[in-house]
C-alpha cells in the first residue's frame, strides 16, 4: 500500500485532533469531570506553537513580500 502524501489542511486536520480535540474530550479517569486548567494552557501552547511555525515557514518562504505595488487612489 502507498502512502499518499496529506494536503496541508488533511494534515492540520490530523494535528488538530491530536492536539487540541482529544485533550480537552478524553480525559483519563483519575481526572476531574471538568476540565483542568493545565489541559486549556497545553491546548493553547500547542495552537501558539502551531502558528508560529505557520508564520515562520511563510516568512521562509517570502510570503510576507507584497507581489506588487499598491494601487494609487486618487481623490478628487
């Protein structure tokens, strides 16, 4: 079987679930119904982490030139 290589969104698709979804669903049974405040910082560090490694590959990259100049407006 080979393996087909993931979209971007497929990917943050899976990062996400991992990440963000089963930490704040599945709790292990020693925990506390409600959610922990150490489980909301972790699901927030690891979105943090997420986009800066966003932005970092974007700027790798030159994304963050525009590709032309601005349009000029003109007042009347």
């Amino acid at each position: 079987m080979s393996e087909e290589k993931q979209s971007f969104m497929q990917a943050l698709d899976a990062w996400i679930d991992v990440n963000v979804i089963a930490p704040l669903v599945y709790q292990s049974e020693d925990e506390p119904e409600e959610l922990g405040d150490d489980a909301i910082d972790n699901v927030k560090k690891a979105i943090k982490g997420k986009v800066l490694q966003s932005y970092r590959n974007g700027l790798a990259t030159g994304a963050h030139q525009p590709a032309r100049e601005p349009r000029k407006v003109y007042q009347r």
